[in-house]
C-alpha cells in the first residue's frame, strides 16, 4: 500500500499527496492504488506476480532527495514457502519502464540501474540475469531470516553488492520504517531501515542527472503481499508535463493525450505537425487555435487544447468502361463533393490528373480527382470495339418478293453479342422492285454501317432476260403470217432456176431413202 500522508512540496513547487499520487506515478502489473485511501498494494499474497510504482517524471540528482515510507514485506516466512520481497530503485531510463520481475524486484533489465532492496528468499543460484545471493546469508535457507542490501544492473546481470547486506527480521506482518536519501554534493545514497544503516557511492552510475524512480515487489514460487506507505517525498523533479488535449466541438476527447516533460523553464512548441495531428472523420478548426501552443515548462501543469470539428468532406467518383474511340472527359466520372462545412463543391473546383489517359488505346486507366486534400481515384476501362454489320448483296428480276432482311447476314455489338435484326436502323427508301436498277440498302447498328448492293433485272416474254443500257425498254420479236426473208440490196434469182433446185433436192432424197429401205429387208 502507498500512502502519500503528509502533503510535500517538492524543490520544484509540486505537492504530492494522496489525491494527485497517480498523477506523478505509473501503478504497474499486479500493483492496485486506492486513491481514495491512499493504499498500494503491489502484489497480492499469490505465486508469481509483480508489481510496480514508477513515476511518471524524472529527477534532478543535481538536487539533494529523500522519500520515507513504512514498509510490510507480508505475514509468512521463508519457511512458510513466503517471498521474494521488495525494493526501491533508480535507473537512466525512460519513466514507467520495469525490469525482471521474482528476484530481480523489477529493477534487474533496466539500464543503469540501481537500488536497495529487501529480501525474503535466498537464492543460491543465479543464472544470466540475476546473480546469486551473497554465500554468507546462506543459512538463511534453513532459519527464517531475510537480509537487506544494495543492487546494480551491471554486464547485463542484476548483482547484490558484495559486503554491504545486512540480516533482517523475516515477515511478521508488521510495518518497518525505512528512509532512502541521496546526498548530491557527495554523491553518497544512505538508507535507514528497522534501526540499520547502509550508504554507498553512486558517482559512477549515472550518466545522466535525470533519473527515473521505482518502488516495486515481486513473487515467485513462493508469495506475500507487499505493501508500502509514503510518508514523505522531498525531491526535484523535472517540470511538470505540458498535456496536449484533442477536443470535439462539444469537448469530447477524441484522441489521446500527448504529455511534454522538460526541465523548469525550458521551453515548448506545439505548433507542428506532430502535434496536429491527423483524426479520422475530423478536422483541425483553424478558427480556434490555441493560444498557448507555444511558452515554457513550469512547476505547474499545463494543457494545450487542440479543437476539431466534424470533417463533412466527400470525393465520390465512379469506374466506368468505353472503347476504343468513343468520347470521353472527366466530368463524366465525378459524382459529387463537398467542403469539410458538408457544402457542395462545383467539379470546377476540383483538380483531375487524367494525363494518363487514351481513349484510342484499350486499357484501364486511373484518374485522380483532389479537393482540398481529399482524393478518389476513377478507374477507366478502354475497351477495343466489336461492333460489327455483315450483309450481302444479291440480284433480282422486276416484280419479284423482296425485304431488307433478305441481305443480313449477322450482326454484333460492342461486346462481340450477337445483335438481331430488329435491332439495326436499314434504309431502303430507294429500292423499287418493279423498276430494273442497282440499288444500295445500308445497314447501321451503333455507328458501324454496311452497304449491301440489290441488283433488279428486266425478263423477257419468253423467259429470257433482256435490258438494254436504260433497263427501261423491253425489245421482243413480233411474228406475222408472211414469211419474208430480209432484203439484202443483191438481185433476186429467176424462179425456173429456183424451182429446178428443189426439185433436184427432192429427188435426191427419194433415191437416198430407197436405198436405205432395200438394204434393211437384206
């Protein structure tokens, strides 16, 4: 149990006392501090446990200190499997740190450490952290004794200072007084415990005049409660902290505190960025600044409040895909945005990286739109177009059956999806089926067009085809009952000739079909 009784001012114009106590200390570990009594309990009477006090600044050993307090190391000896004791400590290391727990008291691992402690079980055996106990309190280990001296965290070993310990009264359950003062004009630190006097030189110890502070117990296999009241603590600390606070506007905190310690009257500077810092879903309302954000460490704590506000910033933009060829600007992504007040921002106020992108090339493509240190990225797919009309051209006579349809073949869209018919705008406003001619049908479906070519011949009354170079004359062959041979311009031949050759013809062929009659019948 710490108790902080008497009000103390130290040198550096801080009153500790039972009420501000964890303010200035750190409770570790198994360690519980009832702040309404004052009591630290810094290990319950279980195996294994440890517990801790460290202050939360350091001390100038440039100036003399002192802390007195009552000490209970528990009710069971030893023998009664009671452990391992209790100590106070220094080390050149940054406050709240502890070190080795069981034997080595929190105080073994820190650096430049040193202390006293009180010991209620003897080890006979070290091992790389802490050294054994020294060979002449031996016995201890068949009487119930316990023994007291100094220890140093040295070559990474926590060491009991030989020739230095003394022998003391086993656990009882009763406080003991003890008074650990350091001198700094000597260097010398001294220690009063249950009427016994210890001192020894620390010059070489420190390489620092600022030290940290630390009261601490331990358990092991075997176990006590620990406890400890602080009657009195004389010492100069370092300056009080500078708090840094994160506030919402309804002084809600919103982030943990930042704590500055310094030396009296140095001075501080909390102006930066790592100081103001980033909070997610808030910003900094630069209209309330504090204006304290800059002075000097007193023996006075001191808070420097920092204001944010609700951030109402929003960047929404969207992905979208094209293709090769089709339009596109970076308005066609933006959504919407507004200012860290929730107003809506024009896409005018915005600044766009979009030098990325080419449309005629496919690919994805990132567009970056800022405003006001907020940031979205759209992502652009290009797409290599599909699209595609496949028709054919075909011929056909006056007045036969035609349709559109007639001529397509197949048709795709920008995906490589078959595309029906119904889909595509044709235009046959010149076609005409009762009139012969070569007509173009064109074909269109999402800006891709075809041509398909419809060729209207003439017939002939006997079923052949004719045209002439109009294809708007038909010519036909009359016939009449005279049968008239063409006149040449050459003389007509006498008609005895004439009818003297055909009957010469006649004869000939009577004598021909005769023969062939006989020559049968042979």
């Amino acid at each position: 149990e710490l108790l902080v009784k008497n009000n103390v001012q130290t040198q550096s114009g801080v009153t500790i006392d039972k009420s501000n106590f964890d303010k200035y200390f750190t409770i570790n570990g198994s360690a519980n501090y009832d702040k309404q009594s004052g009591e630290l309990i810094l290990t319950p009477d279980s195996v294994w446990q440890a517990g801790s006090a460290t202050s939360k600044t350091q001390i100038d050993i440039t100036k003399n200190f002192s802390i007195s307090m009552s000490v209970n190391l528990g009710t069971k000896p030893q023998s009664q499997s009671g452990g391992d004791g209790l100590a106070i400590g220094l080390y050149n290391d940054t406050p709240g740190k502890v070190g080795f727990g069981g034997n080595g008291f929190g105080i073994g691992g820190l650096n430049q450490a040193f202390g006293f402690k009180l010991d209620t079980v003897y080890n006979n055996a070290g091992n790389s952290d802490v050294a054994a106990d020294p060979i002449e309190f031996e016995d201890l280990l068949h009487k119930d004794g316990a023994f007291a001296g100094f220890i140093k965290h040295e070559s990474n070993t926590l060491t009991t200072i030989d020739g230095l310990s003394q022998e003391i009264s086993a656990p009882d359950g009763n406080y003991r007084e003890l008074t650990f003062s350091y001198d700094a004009n000597t260097k010398n630190i001294s220690v009063n415990y249950d009427g016994k006097f210890w001192s020894y030189n620390v010059g070489t110890t420190f390489s620092s005049d600022h030290i940290s502070l630390i009261i601490s117990a331990g358990t092991g296999n075997f176990n006590n409660q620990h406890s400890v009241i602080v009657h009195s603590l004389d010492a100069t600390l370092d300056s009080e902290p500078v708090m840094v606070k994160y506030m919402d506007e309804n002084q809600a905190s919103i982030a943990p505190d930042k704590m500055l310690i310094d030396t009296l009257n140095a001075p501080y500077d909390v102006t930066s960025n790592e100081y103001k810092i980033p909070i997610t879903g808030y910003v900094l309302d630069d209209t309330k600044l504090p204006n304290n954000a800059t002075g000097t460490f007193t023996n006075s704590e001191q808070t420097v409040t920092y204001i944010y506000k609700v951030d109402q910033s929003t960047l929404d933009v969207k992905d979208s895909t094209i293709y090769t060829g089709d339009k596109w600007k970076p308005q066609d992504n933006f959504v919407s945005a507004t200012d860290v007040d929730g107003n809506k921002v024009d896409f005018s106020q915005l600044t766009v990286d979009d030098s990325n992108v080419d449309t005629s090339k496919a690919g994805v493509y990132d567009v970056t739109y800022t405003y006001d240190g907020v940031s979205s990225v759209a992502k652009i797919t290009v797409k290599d177009k599909q699209t595609a009309v496949n028709v054919h051209d075909s011929s056909l006579y006056v007045g036969d059956t035609w349709k559109s349809e007639d001529n397509f073949d197949s048709a795709f869209d920008k995906d490589g999806n078959k595309v029906d018919f119904s889909q595509l705008t044709v235009d046959d406003s010149k076609v005409d089926t009762s009139k012969a001619g070569v007509y173009d049908v064109t074909y269109t479906y999402d800006g891709v067009s075809s041509v398909a070519k419809v060729t209207i011949k003439n017939k002939m009354d006997n079923g052949n085809e004719f045209s002439n170079e109009n294809d708007d004359q038909k010519l036909s062959i009359n016939k009449s009952n005279k049968n008239e041979l063409p006149e040449t311009g050459a003389e007509k031949v006498p008609i005895g000739i004439t009818l003297f050759g055909v009957l010469s013809i006649i004869l000939s062929l009577g004598i021909f079909l005769g023969r062939y009659k006989i020559k049968n019948k042979r």
